[in-house]
C-alpha cells in the first residue's frame, strides 16, 4: 500500500454530501461527530464497520434488513454509543 494511501482514502474530499453534513472520501463516510473523527465504512442491509482512528476503537455491525419495510435505523445510536464510550 503506497505511503498515505489510508490518510487520502478516509481524508474528506466532499463535505456535506447528506442532509447530515457528512464528508465522504475514496469509499469512507466521515460522520465525525462531537469533535471525534469517524471513518465509516456502509455497506448493502445495514453493514457498518466504524472507526474512531484517534482512540483505536473500531465497531462493527452485521446486520440484514433488506425488506421493504421501514425500521429504526441502528446506525446513529450505535455511533453515539462508540462515541461516548471515549469521552
């Protein structure tokens, strides 16, 4: 892997990209939050993986919901979990 690959992968190229002012970099969402830097990796039925590069916490989540029917999203609780677990 070339040198910075990782920085320039989760780095925001855009900013503001959803109504939640996320960034989005080469395949990374970046919903930092609070002040704490988030790499978001969202996948097809509510995948998540989650990393808080400053605290070394990495969350993953495996979950199926491919179903027309609306439900609760689990992504925002699960990041303000994360989050709060290092402040």
């Amino acid at each position: 892997m070339p040198e910075g690959w990782v920085e320039a992968a989760t780095d925001r190229h855009v900013d503001g990209v959803n109504p939640q002012g996320w960034g989005y970099g080469y395949q990374w969402w970046r919903p930092d939050t609070s002040g704490v830097e988030v790499w978001a990796g969202l996948g097809f039925g509510g995948q998540y993986l989650l990393v808080l590069p400053e605290y070394g916490v990495i969350g993953v989540i495996n979950s199926w919901n491919v179903f027309p029917e609306r439900f609760p999203g689990v992504l925002r609780p699960f990041l303000m979990g994360l989050i709060e677990s290092v402040l």
